[in-house]
C-alpha cells in the first residue's frame, strides 16, 4: 500500500503545515511552562512526567492527524477508526495530565467559562455528552456529511475532541475542585462511558452492507480524499481513481468490520489502563491509612 500512496505527493503524506502547528504549541508550551511563566502567573514548572505525557500527546496528535494515517482514514475505515481512538481517547487524556494545574486554572476559572464547565463536567451530562456527540457522528448521513467538506470535517471533529476533554476531566482533573468523585465512583463513571461507546462500534462491526458513502461511492470517496490531498494533485493524475480498493486488499465490508473492531479493543486497553490506574492508586491509599500491627512484646 505505501508505494501506491506515494502518487499523493509529500504534502498528502507528511502535512507539512500541520506539522508546524504541533511544533509551535510544543514551543508554546515550552515557554509558557518553562522560563515565560513567571509573567503568566505560573509557579513551578511542570514535573517530568507532565512534560513526557504532554509532548507525547502532541507527537500521537501529529501521527493520526497529519501523518501517512490521516490520508489512510480517508482511504479505509479501519485508519480512520484507529485516528478516532487515539484522537479522541488517548491525546485528551495525555493533555489533561500533562498541562500544569496553575494553567487550567486561569483556563476553567475564567467568568465565562466556568459556569459552563461545572454544567458540562457532571458525571451524568459528561457521559452522555461525548457519547452521543461519538454515536451521532457514527449515523451514516452525519458521518458523510462531515466527510462532505472542510469545515463541516473540521467543525464536527472539534467539538468532539471537546467533548473528549470534558468527559475526561471529571476522573483526571488536576484541579480538586473538578475531582470529587470517590475511586469506585470513577471506576463505575469508565465502565458506564465503555458500555454506551459499544451501541456504534456494535453497528459498524454487525451490519449486512457497507454504510458509509465515503468508502463506497466514488464521487463521495473523491470529495472525502480531497480533505487532505491538494485539489491539484487530485487533478493532476492521467488516469481517475476509482475507489478505496486500488490501495487496500480489503473488502469493504471486512474493511468496515475491522475498523469497529479495532475502535472497540483500543477503547477496551484504554479503558483498562485507566481502570487498573485508579484501582491501585485507591488500594495503595487505603493500605497508608491501616494502622502498623503493634511491636511484639518481650
């Protein structure tokens, strides 16, 4: 396959531009954290592992939305649901604990802001909210839709990757006043967000016929494809592309099939990860508070 993508060029490939963007807020980050901070209101600098989370979210920031798998979601679901995984699951998470608490502070304490964090940060309101943003966004008309142009692509993928962020806030919150949930609490809060994912990566992995128009139907695979490959490029070629199978040996339908199930075992180790986080952190606090069996008396 990585032969036949080479005919996209290097801008299709390596999206140089995107690439600029993520190294300017790794630089922003930087200085705003590191020797600027003092004039942001900034007191320590963030501990190393807060700097490896952060940096390592931007670099899988840049692999599923500007390296060779951003041009492969456009191709097969299968990559497109490896980028939804990691972009919506992975990245926020890795951003939340990697951004120091002195700056989320002045981001959610702000007047405006806040009210509307508090709301959207309830457990209930959280779970539901992604959750239905990532199910509707997975209805064949929507998803087409959003393939349909740059700014419907841009705009629902935005408000998404929000909705991500506000769904992990409430469990990994440097801020105490947004982490109030007990550790069962937040346990039971990742097993509900694991359950109401399934019902769409049910629906991609179960159904009897391909149901995205951006795989199947050329004129909407061509206008999917031109999201990120340069118009004149898509122009340019002597003979016209006709479908997602000149660059995958996959069926449409085991491609569909395997992009569900891919969506729904990343979600699974994601989920366990956390889970198993949590969990021992809880049992080693409680083991802190037992109190030592007395000395043996002689």
């Amino acid at each position: 396959m990585w032969l036949e993508l080479q005919i996209f060029g290097f801008r299709a490939l390596w999206s140089p531009y995107f690439l600029t963007y993520v190294l300017i807020l790794a630089l922003l980050y930087f200085l705003i954290t590191g020797p600027y901070r003092h004039k942001f209101g900034g007191t320590e600098k963030p501990s190393g592992w807060q700097q490896i989370c952060f940096y390592s979210g931007l670099l899988l920031l840049y692999i599923v939305k500007g390296a060779p798998i951003d041009l492969l979601s456009h191709i097969t679901l299968t990559a497109h649901m490896i980028q939804m995984a990691i972009y919506y699951l992975v990245f926020p998470m890795l951003i939340i604990k990697g951004i120091p608490a002195w700056i989320w502070s002045k981001v959610v304490y702000a007047p405006v802001v806040k009210p509307v964090i508090k709301l959207l940060t309830k457990p209930i309101i959280s779970l539901l909210l992604f959750n239905t943003l990532f199910s509707l966004y997975h209805i064949p008309a929507v998803f087409d839709f959003s393939k349909s142009s740059l700014i419907a692509h841009t705009s629902t993928s935005i408000i998404i990757l929000i909705a991500a962020f506000i769904v992990w806030f409430p469990v990994l919150s440097p801020l105490k006043e947004f982490d109030t949930m007990s550790p069962i609490l937040k346990m039971g809060y990742i097993l509900a967000n694991s359950v109401l994912i399934t019902p769409a990566c049910a629906l991609i992995i179960f159904a009897d016929h391909p149901l995205f128009a951006a795989y199947t139907q050329d004129g909407a695979w061509m206008q999917a494809l031109s999201l990120c490959v340069p118009g004149d490029v898509l122009q340019g070629f002597s003979s016209p592309l006709t479908g997602p199978e000149m660059f995958t040996s996959l069926s449409t339908m085991n491609d569909q099939q395997l992009g569900g199930i891919i969506m729904k075992v990343v979600q699974e180790i994601t989920y366990g990860i956390l889970l198993a986080r949590i969990f021992f952190k809880w049992v080693s606090k409680e083991n802190k508070k037992i109190d030592p069996l007395p000395a043996e008396i002689h």
